[in-house]
C-alpha cells in the first residue's frame, strides 16, 4: 500500500497516478492491482472501511469464488467485467461501464475476468450496528 493512504484524515485532493501507482493484491492473480485511498478495515473488531480503485487487465481471470465478512460497493468505470465466468474466462455475465453493485457482508461472487481490462471504484466496509 503507497505511502499516501490515509486512515479517513481531510486531504483535498490528491493526485493518483493511475500509470504508476498500483499495488499487487495478495491472493489474486497477475493483472489484479489497487491503488488504496484510505483504509481503516479491521477485521478483527470488524469496524472501518477501505476505499480503493482496483484494476483488471484483459484477459486475467480469477478462477474462484470471493467471499467478505464485511458489505463491498464497486462502481465500473471503465471497460468490462465478466461475473460467473469459467476458469478460462469463457461465459459469465458480462457487465460494461457505467456500473454499479452493493454486496452485503457474506455474499459469494465471482469468478471474475475481464475481455478488454477495467477500472473500479470500491468501497468496503462493516455495517455500523443499531
């Protein structure tokens, strides 16, 4: 994670380099990157949230299925996102930008690929309690 990924502090706006900035992510595959903008997500007392744009170039897949214990929001804004596909990448629904998906905690997705690589925007975060 850069440097520059806050835990909820004011910063009015920052540059993000969508060239250079991208991390690997642990677990994925090659050709899944973040960039993480604020992250505060604690599983272990299950508080906080974690904003990051994540990137998928064309052609990876993810072969299994994901599952969180806590509610993701993805908007696509660029490119495309297959949901469902097999481990080759073939069939799924496949879904184009502009987008958008709202999981609550413990809901199974995927597999994921993507035809031509996209770009999202993703927020994930634990239900406050009433």
């Amino acid at each position: 994670m850069r440097g520059w990924a806050v835990a909820r502090n004011h910063r009015e706006f920052f540059h993000v380099d969508l060239e250079r900035d991208w991390d690997s992510i642990p677990g994925y595959p090659p050709g899944f990157a973040s960039i993480t903008l604020t992250d505060t997500l604690d599983p272990k007392r299950q508080t906080g949230r974690r904003t990051r744009v994540l990137r998928i170039d064309p052609g990876v897949v993810l072969t299994r299925q994901v599952v969180h214990d806590h509610c993701e929001e993805v908007f696509l804004f660029q490119g495309d996102l297959v949901v469902g596909c097999d481990e080759t990448g073939a069939g799924g629904e496949v879904f184009t930008a502009p987008t958008y998906a709202i999981r609550p905690e413990n809901i199974r997705h995927g597999p994921f690929s993507s035809r031509a690589g996209c770009l999202m925007f993703e927020s994930h975060y634990y239900e406050a309690e009433s």
